[in-house]
C-alpha cells in the first residue's frame, strides 16, 4: 500500500512540476493541493485503466510508427485527465509535450526515489 501511495505522490509531484515549468498546462487559478491530488489521482487511474485499452487499439499504429504513436496516447491521456480535473492543456499540441515532459519528470522522480532494498 506504501508504495502505491509513494507512487501517487510521485506523479502528482511530477504533474505540478510540469504545471510550473510548461506554459502550455497549467491548473486553473485557486487551485490547491487537494486538486493537485485528485489530478494525480485521476492520472494514476487513467494511465491504469485507459491507457492500456488505447494502446491495444492502436497497436497496428505503434508497430508501424515502431512505438512513437504512444507519444500521441499519453497526450490524449493527459488531455482526458484535463477534462475531469481542475487541469488546463493548450490543445492537442500542449498535451503532446506536456505529456512527454510528464513522462520524463515520471521517470526521473521514480529512479530518484526506488529502493532496490
């Protein structure tokens, strides 16, 4: 249960940072932590539940494009989270490098803090 927790945190982490640092998706003004975690939340459950179905029905178009087209999935991940939370994107292409910028904060947070133990 920890680590799914940590997990959560991570991502929301990851998700504000590139809230700061990307102009192109933002919160919307007033929001807090508590729409920061349900972002994460929303995230955390779409990257579970969503992305996998999306990534079976465009799996001709991955093998073709030898797996870039899942670049244009997470955006179009990031873009639904961004339709049931307190999360803005300047349209598809503000997704597509939020999402990639996501990804990269994802990773990096998570090689930060695994424990190998």
């Amino acid at each position: 249960m920890s680590k799914l927790l940590i997990r959560w945190l991570l991502n929301t982490l990851a998700l504000w940072l590139v809230a700061q640092l990307y102009s192109g998706v933002y919160f919307a003004p007033g929001s807090g932590l508590a729409d920061y975690l349900v972002a994460g939340l929303v995230l955390g459950l779409a990257n579970a539940l969503v992305r996998p179905l999306l990534l079976l029905l465009t799996l001709p178009l991955n093998l073709i494009t030898l797996g870039l087209f899942t670049l244009v999935v997470n955006a179009l991940v990031l873009l639904l989270v961004a339709d049931v939370t307190k999360l803005a994107v300047h349209g598809f292409s503000g997704a597509f490098w939020g999402a990639l910028l996501l990804s990269i904060f994802s990773w990096a947070l998570s090689v930060l803090v695994t424990d190998d133990g």
